[in-house]
C-alpha cells in the first residue's frame, strides 16, 4: 500500500504514475488510493497540491481507467 506521508515524497508518486503498474495499483477500487489522492487537492501545501493533480493527470493515460476515473 501506497502511503504520503510527507511532502518530499509527495512528487514520486507522479513518476510512480507514469508507469502502466503504477496506474494499475493506484486505480484499483480495493485500494481506494484515487479518493484519498483526491483528498489532496484541498491541501494547504503546493507541492503535495500540485504532485495529486500531477498523478490524477498521468492516470487519465491509461483509457481502461476512464470509468473508474
């Protein structure tokens, strides 16, 4: 499982995104890592603002998602 916990790491889970694996294990829905991603959006910090919408960005790539999505 997939945890941010500080706002260093933050931007590896965009490159993580950019991976066809990394997509796949951030859009399972047994998971729920998407919503809590999303979660994100709302942060008082920029770098973990602008590293969720950085991986939401790459998970709309994988066209298979786009329902999920």
């Amino acid at each position: 499982m997939i945890v941010i916990t500080a706002d260093t790491n933050s931007p590896y889970l965009v490159h993580f995104s950019q991976s066809v694996k990394g997509r796949e294990m951030i859009c399972q829905r047994s998971q729920a890592l998407l919503p809590k991603i999303c979660d994100q959006f709302q942060s008082r910090n920029v770098l973990r603002r602008k590293s969720a919408i950085g991986t939401v960005r790459n998970c709309l790539f994988d066209s298979d998602e786009h329902f999920y999505l």
